[in-house]
C-alpha cells in the first residue's frame, strides 16, 4: 500500500507577496545583500546604517539588516518627499 500524494511546498515566513512561485524572504540580510537589494552602493547603506536612518541589528559585530522593517521603511519613505527645493514653497503653506 504505496500512497502517493504530493503534498504543496513548504510556505515559510515570509512570503513575496502575491508570488507564491519564488522563494520567500531572508529573515535579515548582510550588508551585500541588502545594498543588491535596495540598488545602493554598500558604502551608501553603511552611511544609511551609521545615520541611524535605516532599520538594521547587530549580532555580535555583524551589522544585519532585517527583511521585514527594511520593506516597511521603504513604504514609509516611498510616501514622503526625501528634499524639497529652498525655493519652492511647500504645498498648503503660504506663499
């Protein structure tokens, strides 16, 4: 009695959303790999990191950079002007 049922791939934490076909998210990147990931040079993101501007944790000396706070920074400076010209008011202030 040889069952043979295919069971669906194993789901881990966490997904891609909406594309169930790749594999899922590290946990938490290296420096490499963040700045492939974010399109920066390393020396940019250790700028980033040293600023206190991105989210990243240190495990003994290694510097990581954590999956899921990186995407929900990202969102949050995704909605907001990064620089705003000196001499362009700024929009509903008085002119």
């Amino acid at each position: 009695m040889n069952k043979s049922t295919t069971r669906p791939p194993k789901l881990e934490w966490p997904l891609r959303p909406g594309q169930r076909d790749l594999p899922p998210l590290p946990l938490a990147m290296r420096p490499e790999t963040a700045a492939k990931a974010l399109g920066i040079s390393e020396r940019s993101l250790w700028s980033l990191t040293q600023a206190g501007i991105i989210p990243h944790a240190k495990v003994g000396r290694i510097v990581m950079y954590p999956t899921g706070p990186i995407l929900r920074w990202l969102e949050q400076i995704a909605t907001k002007p990064i620089l705003q010209a000196a001499d362009e008011p700024e929009i509903g202030g008085d002119a």
